[in-house]
C-alpha cells in the first residue's frame, strides 16, 4: 500500500502543508520505517523525503530510488534532470 508523506509534517491545518508540492508517496512500511528509525529519517532528509517546517517544497530536490533528482512543483509536476 502507499501513503503519502507530508514532507512538512506536524500537525495542524496549515494551508501550505496541503501543497502538491509537499507530498512523496511512500510505502507504508517505509513510511512507518522512517517514522520509527532515527537513521532511516536522516536519510529521507538527505534524499528530501523530510524537510524543515520552514523550506519551501518546490525548493528541495527529491532524489529517487533510481538516483535521478528532481523538484516537485504544485501543478502535480516535477521539473530537473534524472541522473
């Protein structure tokens, strides 16, 4: 099963947290991993699975499994240059 992975979290209803932008579907054993597992959540920061409360999500690029980068954008898009 996925879910998506607010990349801001926190709770609350913040209007910039509901961006397309802000959300990476995950497995939900990966996200339940990350969640649970101090290195497994530095990771996800390096990559840009997690990111700071303060960050803009269209200003930090995702890296995906397959080693490409690329930012997200709020159309439901992406933009950059894998690998």
């Amino acid at each position: 099963m996925l879910v998506p992975q607010h990349r801001q979290g926190g709770m609350g209803g913040r209007k910039n947290k509901h961006r397309l932008s802000n959300v990476v579907w995950l497995c939900s054993l990966t996200n339940g991993d990350i969640e649970s597992n101090a290195e497994l959540a530095a990771e996800a920061r390096r990559r840009g699975i997690k990111i700071s409360l303060h960050a803009d999500p269209t200003a930090v690029p995702v890296e995906y499994p397959d080693g490409s980068v690329w930012w997200l954008d709020d159309e439901g898009g992406k933009r950059g240059q894998p690998f």
